[in-house]
C-alpha cells in the first residue's frame, strides 16, 4: 500500500467530509476543490505544460490537462451531500448541521483530488489529454446533464468517461463492474386517485380513492413481479396519504414512489401498462386517476468496448452477474460519450445514505491507482 497516497486520501476526505453541501449550493466545497486544482493548473503552465480550470456549467468545475492529443480521457466525481444529519461520532464529522456525506461522495472527491496531484508529477507520461470532471446536485436534479449539454465534451474532443463509486457490499478494496447494464433508471412515480368524501356510514354517496389507491398497489405490484421475470425492474410506493378523518370516505389518495428499470423499452411499456390499471383501479371505484412519471435517470449502461479496456487495464476487477436497482447520473454522460462506471467496495455494509455511513480512507488509494492504470500509467 502506497502510505503517503493514503495519508494524502485521508486528509482531503476528512476535509471535505466536514463541510457537506447539497443539491448546486456548494461554496465551501467548490472553493477547496478550487484550493487544490488551480494550484496544479499554474504550476503545470509555468512548467510548459497546458492545464486550465473550466466551469461549463452551474457549481462545475474541470480541470483540464491538454497534452495537444486529438483525443481526451474523462474521469468524474460527484461533489454533493445528502440531508442527513450525521450519527457517527467522529472527529472529523459534518460540521453543517442536517447535513452530511452520507454516500462517499467525500471519498470520490478525494480520490480525483489526488489523482490530479499524482497526474500533475507524471504529466509528461501521459499519452492523453485528460478531463477531471467535478460534478454538483447528483443527489438532487441530475448535475451531469447540465455538464454534457454544455458542449465540453465535443469541444475538448472527449472519447470516454470514467467514474467510482463507493459500494458497501463490496469487500473492502475490491473493484467491481459489469459491460451493459449497471445501474437502473429511475423515474419518480406519483399517482393521484380522486373520488368523493362521504360520511362512512352513507359510503354509497361517496367515491372511495383509499380503496382504489389500495387496489392499484396490489394490481401493480403484481404486474411488475410478471414483468421482472422478462428483465430486472422494481415499482415501489414509499409514501401514501389519503383522507382527513376516520369516519369520512376518502376523497383523494395520493401514492408516491419509484419505478426503476434497465431498459428504455421496459420503462416506456412499464410506464404505459401502469397508466391502464391505474385508470382501470379508479373506474372500479367510482374515481379519476392522474398517474406522472418524473423523466428521471436513465439507466447506466457500460459500453462494451470500454469496458473491454477496462477489463485488460484492471485484472483484477470482479464482474457482477446481475445488474443492480439503485440510479446514478453518471448515466447522463454515457448518453454523450462511451463510458464505465465501477464500484469500490468498503468492506462494512453501512449501507448508502445511512446517517452511520463511514469507511477506512485506504480504500481510496485502490481507485486512484485504478484511475491511473485507466489512462496508461
């Protein structure tokens, strides 16, 4: 283990980890992303090489190392936090309250931090311009898609994209990912019975939403069990709220929840197929259904031939079998440009924006070096 790359990895996440900011207001942590790169950007022109510091969009920023190749590599790393207030007890934790880096966002800044530092040393090496990316709001509305419709990437010619992130499931240290499907897309799911309230003991002059939004859950959950023996896709309800009192039949029923699939085509005929059985669940009642789908993440799709370069880059990597049910915007990217998302496991299982959520900052250092093995060095 390479101890001052680790040293080095601790320290920038610490850092990070105690000034958590969501969603695109993130000063504190733009200025220390800033506090680092554009130190990097000066030393490398007066060195006689090419680097500059870009912000193609809202709270991005990108360093750029111009090797004056016709082609770029892309690395990303995710700067926001979560609103949780954190339960771990440690030295370095949130110091902004209700806030926190529940999801190692805090590790990935860290490790292209140091990446660059390290890309910096052994800029002559590099046979390919590179393009750090430093993304806001993956937490929130999708910081990535701001960053690609800018035109970076067709500006500075980029080929592929590259990017980590922390898994709990993993053991600690390991690397893993697959080619096609990753990562699912995700579409916030509201459907809205509306019917007419009544005394409960008069139930006949009312239109009951509560029951139709009943029927709709267990119809729906039923399909989407039929329909994942086709292809992986999940539809769950978090959240339903229904009524004012007790004794009065509910005249509107609101359910709130997420569809997550792997495929346009399943999300577009998942999408369709709810709608019926929503309308038809409100027509057995009596009622009127409105059902809205957020547009959503799509899913994360490896590209075949990078992951190929992925494959004879990191030996050691472990191909998953199955793809898995949770959304990233890493995704967005990969509808502009080729690219492979990886996961790096910490070894605890505190799952993904639990308030408890921690790991050992040595792990990082297994991603920079996957990083620097990804661009040739």
């Amino acid at each position: 283990m390479n101890e001052p790359l680790v040293t080095r990895l601790t320290q920038l996440r610490r850092d990070l980890h105690r000034i958590p900011e969501v969603d695109f207001d993130l000063p504190e942590t733009i200025a220390y992303v800033r506090s680092v790169i554009e130190p990097i950007a000066e030393r490398m022109r007066t060195q006689g090489h090419e680097a500059e510091v870009l912000s193609p969009s809202r709270s991005a920023l990108c360093l750029f190392i111009d090797r004056g190749t016709p082609t770029t590599t892309a690395i990303r790393t995710d700067m926001d936090a979560l609103p949780v207030t954190e339960q771990t007890g440690r030295a370095f934790a949130s110091q902004h309250q209700g806030k926190m880096h529940a999801c190692g966002h805090d590790g990935h800044m860290a490790m292209v931090l140091a990446l660059s530092e390290t890309l910096e040393r052994r800029c002559d090496e590099l046979e390919e311009s590179v393009l750090l990316v430093f993304q806001p709001a993956e937490e929130t509305t999708g910081g990535a898609r701001l960053i690609c419709e800018s035109g970076i990437f067709e500006r500075l010619h980029v080929r592929r994209i590259f990017g980590f992130h922390l898994w709990p499931d993993l053991e600690k240290g390991v690397i893993a990912s697959r080619s096609g499907g990753l990562l699912a897309a995700s579409n916030e799911t509201t459907v809205t019975f509306e019917g007419i309230a009544s005394h409960i003991a008069k139930a006949e002059q009312g239109r009951d939403s509560l029951e139709a939004g009943c029927r709709f859950v267990g119809r729906a959950y039923d399909y989407i069990a039929r329909r994942a023996i086709e292809e992986p896709c999940l539809l769950k309800f978090g959240r339903m709220t229904s009524g004012e009192v007790r004794n009065q039949i509910s005249a509107r029923t609101v359910l709130e929840g997420s569809l997550r699939t792997f495929s346009l085509g399943m999300r577009e005929s998942c999408q369709a197929d709810l709608t019926v059985i929503a309308h038809r669940c409100a027509g057995e009642a009596g009622c009127t259904a409105n059902v809205h789908f957020s547009e959503g993440y799509p899913p994360v799709v490896n590209d075949a031939e990078v992951f190929a370069q992925v494959r004879e880059a990191l030996p050691q990597l472990q191909e998953l079998e199955e793809p898995l049910l949770i959304a990233e915007d890493f995704a967005w990217y990969q509808q502009w440009i080729p690219g492979v998302f990886l996961l790096l496991g910490t070894g605890t299982g505190i799952p993904l924006h639990a308030d408890t959520f921690d790991f050992d900052e040595a792990i990082l250092a297994h991603g920079v070096e996957a990083y620097l093995r990804l661009l040739g060095l």
